[in-house]
C-alpha cells in the first residue's frame, strides 16, 4: 500500500514538472533584447551565442563561436564596457515576432540606439537580426 502511495506521489510530482516546463515561454523579449545588448558589451560571447537565432551563429556551435568571437575580439577589448546604461525603449510583439527599440547611454556621453529582432522559437525569444537604428543619431 506505502509503495502504490509513494509511486502516485511520484508521478503526480513527475506530471506537475512536466507541465510547468511546458507553460514556461521563458523571459519576455524585451528582457532577452535587453539581456543581447549587455552580453554585447560585457563581450559575453557565449550568452551571445545562447540568445541568437541560428542565422546569427555564423553556422558555428556555441565552442567555436565564442572561440572566433574571442580571436576576433583579442585586440579589441576597449571596446567591452562601454555602457553607462542600457535600456528597452520600445518593444512590440506580433505573434511569434518582436522588435525592440534599445538605447545604450555610453561613458563618454555618446547614446547608442539599436534594433533588435526576435522570434519565440522552441519555447524561447531568440535575436534574429540586431543593428543601428535609423534614427539612431547620436546625442
């Protein structure tokens, strides 16, 4: 009797885990956007790689991106750490899709604006596409 007890506690917490991972869409865009845009100034290669679509994975897996990223980067490390503050100005979301409109106030007074593109793919916001905005005058 204690074993049959035991077994339907088990696969009731089995079920439950089950659902609850099926219901998680994971973070919102526009804290993926967000979290795009610090990994990019930290150089954070790896997060890089984890929230980019495929088609901006170079068609490299995560070992080599991050290792072609830190080649390409070895020499450039002053430009890491430029943000003062980085912020989702605008987010729309239309179905599976989502822009963000980002603003990167820089250290040295300059502000950054970009857009970035996202899908909700397997369950999760990934960044499709990421560039300047075009009213991105700097201020």
């Amino acid at each position: 009797m204690l074993t049959a007890v035991v077994g339907i506690v088990v696969g009731l917490l089995v079920l439950a885990f089950v659902v609850a991972v099926t219901l998680d869409k994971g973070p919102p865009p526009a804290d993926v956007a967000f979290a795009y845009e610090q990994a990019w100034d930290h150089l954070d290669f790896s997060s890089l790689w984890a929230l980019s679509a495929d088609e901006l994975r170079d068609g490299l897996d995560r070992k080599a991106f991050v290792a072609a990223k830190e080649a390409a980067y070895a020499q450039r490390r002053g430009l890491g750490h430029l943000a003062r503050s980085i912020s989702v100005e605008e987010i729309g979301v239309h179905g599976g899709t989502a822009v963000a409109h980002t603003k990167v106030d820089l250290h040295d007074g300059d502000t950054a604006r970009h857009e970035v593109h996202l899908a909700h793919r397997a369950g999760r916001w990934v960044v499709t596409e990421y560039h300047l905005r075009a009213d991105a005058a700097s201020t």
